[in-house]
C-alpha cells in the first residue's frame, strides 16, 4: 500500500533556462508576426501558406509551455515528475544511487528532446553518465538518480533535502 506522507518540492527555472525562453519566445513571435504580415500581403496560395504558418508558430509558442517542468514528489514508493500536463514516475526500489550534482548535463549531447524552451526535458546523452533522461529547469541545480537502465537527472528547488528524501523513503541507506 503506497504511503500517504509525500514530499514536494519545486522546479524554479535558472539563469540560462529564462534565457533561453526568454530569446525563444521572441524569436517565434517575431518569425510568426513577419509570417502574418506577409501573409496578407502576398497573393493567393502564398497567403494562405504564410497566414497557417505564421498561426501555427503562434499558438504553439503558448502550446510550448506544456514542456515546463512543474515540480517533483517522492511518496513512499516513487520519484514521481510533474511537467506539463503529465507526470512521469520512477519507482523507489529501481533506484541504485541518488546524489546532488551541480551541472550534471555539461558536456551532453541532446539525441531527442527540449534544449532550454522553459526546461531541459528529454534524452540525452553524456559522457560521464551514459543515456540521461533530462527533467531539468535549473542547469545549476541538478541531482543524478541513477536507474539500472539509465540515469535521470532533475533540478528540485532544494537538491540536498530531496536527495535526503529519497534516502529516508529508501529506508536511509544512502545512494
């Protein structure tokens, strides 16, 4: 039976995660506005090709706001990740390590997934750590969970409490 006592902790965005939505955003608002403005300057079927894609870019810049990573919750059984609409969970028990390291996405490549619009969030693959499955809106402020497949990396508002967390609900061996 899962326990009922959970622990929440935030995702606060960093210094580099703002900057880059922040450039991002005006980047799409600028190409989508250009496209609109053509849109309706040019002549028929380019038109309608510039006026959808100058759309499309605009309604997904909000759309793009369900790769933010909301927080994260340890219960008695799982790491659970909220971001977007959805939440990702990893059991406890899979668990062989868990420690707080600072930058642990320098050096990696991103092979499928978000580089920065409101989060670091997918696959990616580094040196150091092999497969990474990033859940990251602090690239400062990270700790590594190490999963027998691969490691997951997340950045919680307070790194030293949530890897202390997942000790105690691990039974306080440390990771």
């Amino acid at each position: 039976m899962e326990e009922t006592m959970s622990q929440h902790f935030s995702a606060p965005m960093g210094k580099t995660t703002i900057q880059m939505t922040v450039i991002a955003s005006i980047v799409l608002l600028f190409v989508g506005g250009l496209q609109l403005a053509f849109g309706f300057k040019a002549a028929g079927n380019v038109r309608r090709i510039l006026l959808c894609v100058g759309s499309l870019i605009l309604v997904c810049l909000p759309a793009s706001f369900l790769l933010k990573v909301r927080g994260y919750e340890i219960t008695g059984s799982h790491v659970l990740v909220h971001y977007g609409l959805s939440t990702t969970s990893f059991p406890l028990a899979d668990i062989q390590r868990v420690a707080r390291q600072p930058n642990a996405l320098r050096g990696s490549t991103r092979t499928a997934g978000n580089g920065g619009l409101w989060s670091f969030l997918g696959w990616f693959s580094n040196r150091e750590l092999g497969t990474v499955r990033a859940y990251v809106s602090d690239l400062e402020r990270t700790v590594v969970i190490n999963l027998p497949e691969y490691a997951v990396v997340v950045s919680p508002s307070d790194p030293d409490q949530f890897v202390k967390a997942i000790q105690k609900h691990k039974g306080g061996a440390p990771g």
